[in-house]
C-alpha cells in the first residue's frame, strides 16, 4: 500500500467487573484495497462503503490546489489527490512530506530536486521551486508520494506514467503519454523502487517510422472577412489549438491587401508546421497570406510569419506557415478567388485546455490524434 493510511483506531480502558482493567484498542474504520489501488472503507460494524475518486485520487469537490468546494468532507480521510487531510494541522499527508491546501504547496522542501546552478540543474524553471505542488500543474497531475509527478491521461482519465522530480523535464509534456529518458542525475527503475515513488511506464521514443517532421504543431480553424478591391480592409477571428501545450487561444487578426471581390466572407480551416512549437509565432506579430479559390466557392490560402502591416515581403516561413482550405462567399467578384493579404495580431484571447479542460469542446478527433503524436515525438 506503500504509505498510505489502513484504519483510524481509538484507545479504551476496560474497566468490567470481574476482570483486571486494561488498556486496548477498538477498530472504527479500515480502508480495503485491491491490486494497491483503494476500492472502500469498513467501519466497526462490519459495514462495507465504496471508494469512488476522482482521476487525481480525490474524493470530494475542490479548487484546483485542494481548498474545499462547496460543503466540504470531514478531515482525517482521503480527500484531495489521495492526501489524508489531519483534522489537527488542515495539512495532507503526502508520505514524504505534508502539502497545504491553504497555500497550495508543501511545507518541507523536495530534497531531491536539483539546485539552480548544480550539477544536476533543470532546463524547465517551473522545477526549481522546491515547494511548488506538481510544477503548477494540478489539472493534470498529482502527486501521491510528495516526490513524485503522476501525469494523467486526458482521454482515458486514468494515471499512465510518473516521474521523479529530478527526471520531471523529460515528462513535462507527456500529460499522459510517456517522453523523456533518465539521463544523468535522473531515477531509474532501481531508484524508483528504493525511494518507493511508484514510477509508471519507462520513456518511451518515438518509433523510427513517425515522420515527426511532417506532424504539424497546431491548427487555425475561423472565420475572415475583406472589404474592397485593390486595397481593401481584411479582418479574421480565429481558434488556434496548439499541440505542443495543449492550449486553445481565441486570436482576432486585423490588415490590409487585394482581395478577390468588393466584399468577402469566408470559413476555413488548417494546420500549422514550422520550427519547433510555431503556433506562438503565427499567432503574436505579422502574418501575409496568398489565397486562391473559386469565386463564391472552396479555396487554398498559404500563410507565413512576416514583417505584417510594416514589411510584408519579409516572410519567415521557418517561423510559422499554415495551409489552410475553406469556402467563401463574394459580392461583386473582379479578380477571381485571388487575394494578398498583410495584418497583425490585434488580440489573443486563452481559452484553456483542450486537452480534458475548459476547452476539450472545441476540439476534434484530429486534434487529440495529432497532439498525442507530436508528444510522442518530443
């Protein structure tokens, strides 16, 4: 069971006539558990009462970081992502350490976590707080031994692979998926075993055949409009998903350029490659995009990182470029489907997670595909 909490008991005195007074013990409550997972609770009178967590191991409503929701549970049992909450302190016991729901964080130092600067030192700043609770992320992950991050899976809902804090960079963004090796300063099966930290499913490459280059980091799916002929004003509402962070973001995009008829309204979706995550690029700065279509009907549009509004020839398309198909309607159609536009990012709104958060709705069958094989990848 590795830690975790059996059965509350209660001390009493005997004092019955006949027989000397003692001092024993009276079972109240035992937890039952089956293949270490916890399925139910006995109380004293033999009476059996299902377990039923949360993905994270919780049993009740919380805030994200473990504050009660609502009419709140009573303490000294299971209540947040597996943590015994201690009626005395408020604190969760966390096996090795004691985590604070006030605060959201642990109230002891990680003593395995490497130091800013040392030998063992973290490329991923979001490990150098050795307090912090699951490197901020406690949607998807928790941490049943206080040294450990368990990532959750956001389609199965089910716990798949869990870290070491040393070795935490290699599975920041596993959410789930297993990524990363141990390398040096990291825990291997044997470590794991000995810190009793319950490691899951070891790193796992992507296999030679997944042309992980042609996996595209996101994709753009909206709306645009253009106003005018040989000049005209252009505007564009569009949801980008991003595979690399799993993040959705509302981005409203404004410019100038030649568009195929007097005034224009179109629908279109597509995907976004360039160099590492290129979704933040293609999202913030310029943007020029070439287009052609049937007039009033399906089209192609290509576009590319530029210069925007103030240099629209200086495309980077290393930077981020998106092929993107839709359909169109015009008014007044001189130039065919043929338009050139430059804009600007105007806006970006966040719209949350779209991997199992605020935002899974938006999302579509493509994209958990394609976001679980861009984390395969990495």
């Amino acid at each position: 069971v590795d830690g975790q909490k059996l059965g509350t008991y209660s001390l009493f005195m005997d004092y019955g006539a006949g027989h000397p007074v003692y001092m024993g013990d009276a079972m109240s409550n035992l937890a039952v558990y089956f293949g270490a997972k916890r399925v139910g609770t006995i109380d004293q009178s033999g009476i059996q009462y299902p377990f039923t967590p949360d993905r994270l191991g919780s049993k009740g409503t919380y805030y994200p970081y473990g504050e009660d929701k609502g009419t709140p549970l009573p303490n000294d049992q299971v209540k947040f992502a597996t943590y015994t909450r201690d009626s005395a302190t408020n604190l969760d016991y966390a096996d090795q350490r004691y985590f604070s729901s006030q605060f959201g964080r642990f109230t002891s130092p990680d003593p395995y976590k490497a130091n800013s600067g040392g030998p063992g030192d973290l490329p991923e700043p979001a490990t150098w707080n050795k307090y912090s609770y699951v490197i901020g992320d406690p949607i998807n992950a928790n941490d049943p031994h206080g040294t450990t991050i368990c990532f959750v899976n956001p389609r199965t809902g089910l716990i798949e692979s869990c870290y070491d804090s040393v070795d935490v960079t290699a599975s920041i963004s596993a959410v789930g998926l297993p990524g990363g090796g141990g390398g040096a300063g990291g825990s291997g099966p044997d470590d794991c075993q000995n810190r009793r930290e319950g490691c899951g499913a070891e790193p796992v490459l992507p296999p030679p055949h997944v042309p992980c280059d042609l996996v595209p980091d996101g994709r753009t799916e909206g709306l645009n409009f253009a106003l005018g002929i040989l000049g005209g004003v252009t505007l564009s509402v569009d949801i980008v998903f991003d595979y690399h962070t799993g993040q959705a973001t509302l981005v409203v995009s404004g410019g100038f350029g030649v568009s195929g008829a007097a005034a224009q309204l179109g629908g279109s979706t597509g995907f976004i490659w360039g160099n590492g995550d290129s979704v933040p690029n293609y999202m913030s700065g310029g943007n020029t995009t070439v287009s052609a279509a049937v007039p009033s009907g399906l089209g192609l549009s290509v576009t590319a990182n530029s210069g925007g509004l103030a240099n629209p020839i200086a495309v980077n398309p290393a930077a981020a470029t998106a092929i993107q198909m839709g359909f169109s309607v015009g008014l007044v159609s001189l130039l065919g489907g043929f338009g050139a536009t430059a804009g600007n990012t105007l806006q970006q709104i966040p719209l949350g997670n779209f991997m199992g958060g605020v935002a899974t709705g938006l999302a579509t069958p493509v994209d958990t595909v394609l976001y679980g094989i861009q984390h395969l990848c990495r």
